[in-house]
C-alpha cells in the first residue's frame, strides 16, 4: 500500500512539474540587435544614441562570431582589462585574462565547437560612454538552440581608443517551473512584459 501512495505521489508530483514547465512560457523573446531601440541617456542626442547602438550591436556581433569560432582570443578582446563575467552556475571570473583563459578552457573541452544564440531585449544608454544592453541567450552545437534558457546583463563601456567593450556580464538561467510557480502564488511579480 506504502508503495502504491508513493507512487501516485510521483506521478502527481511528476505531471505537475511537467504542466508547470508546458504552461511557462516566454512572450517576451526578444529580437536581433539592430532591431531594438536604444534608449539614449539625458546628455546624449538621439542620433548619437543610434550611431552608438550600431557600434554596440556590432561590438556584440564580434563577440558571438569569436564564440563561433571558439577563439578565447578573440571572445577576451571584448572585454575590458577589469572586466567581470558571472557566469550562469556562478563562477565569477575578474579580468580580461581570467576570462580569456576560462574561454580557452572551454572551447578545448565541453563547449568545444559550440555557438552562441542571442536575442535582444534591451539597451539603454545611462551616459554616453557607458550602456547596459539585457538579451535572452544560449550555447548550441547543430542549426540553431532549441531555447534560449539563458537571460543576460552586458554592461558596456567606450574606452579611450573609442570601441565599446564589455566592463561587467552577468548570466542567469532562467527556472521556468519556479518562475511559473512565483507567478501562480504572486501574480504581481510577472513582468509586464509578459503578461
């Protein structure tokens, strides 16, 4: 009988969990780089903002096609000397070194021949020189992701020789069942965006 009830439990348990993740999705998915507005800071004009978006979005073109190509070298060149990258399990890695170096790692183990998908949800210019720009990402081998579960931070600065590189990354892996469990219990925590 013991038995019995824990399997019914499982089971419920189990459609549960699957119906949690079935009914979580995303409708915000966001959209290429080029094709999100930017929102320019107080100081700035908004051709300025548009001119430096195009500099920005083909900043982070660079940085995704030197992860195609699985070049830690590259990938680092985008990030300034004291840059810090958080990654989605945590790890937090300080500098451009740290980070080429954990890239090169990478790309010669279990990402080896991996790619990089992005989509834009955001950028918004807090001054001039400095943008934070939020997209919806994943790691893929084959044609394309099957989802982008990832959500990340770029936080962007034009150094001195007048190329945007990225001061700050932050990476976080979406929870779907959780998320969906928080909305259920607390309605007015789901974005706008997604309701």
């Amino acid at each position: 009988m013991l038995g019995i009830s824990a399997l019914t439990l499982a089971l419920i348990g189990g459609g549960g969990y699957l119906w949690l993740d079935a009914t979580s999705d995303v409708h915000r998915t966001g959209a290429p780089c080029t094709d999100i507005p930017p929102a320019a800071a107080a100081t700035q004009t908004q051709t300025a903002a548009e001119k430096d978006h195009a500099s920005i979005c083909g900043a982070l073109a660079s940085l995704t096609a030197a992860w195609d190509r699985n070049d830690a070298d590259a990938y680092g060149r985008h990030f300034t000397e004291n840059a810090t990258y958080t990654t989605f399990v945590g790890t937090h890695y300080e500098g451009r070194k740290d980070i080429t170096v954990a890239h090169q790692a990478l790309f010669d183990g279990f990402l080896e021949g991996s790619k990089l998908a992005d989509s834009y949800l955001g950028i918004r210019f807090l001054s001039p020189e400095t943008a934070v720009v939020t997209s919806r990402g994943d790691t893929y081998t084959g044609d394309k992701p099957d989802d982008l579960s990832k959500v990340q931070t770029y936080t962007l600065v034009r150094e001195t020789d007048g190329q945007w590189r990225i001061a700050a990354f932050h990476n976080t892996q979406r929870q779907s069942v959780m998320e969906r469990i928080s909305f259920i219990f607390s309605p007015d925590t789901k974005p706008q965006a997604e309701q």
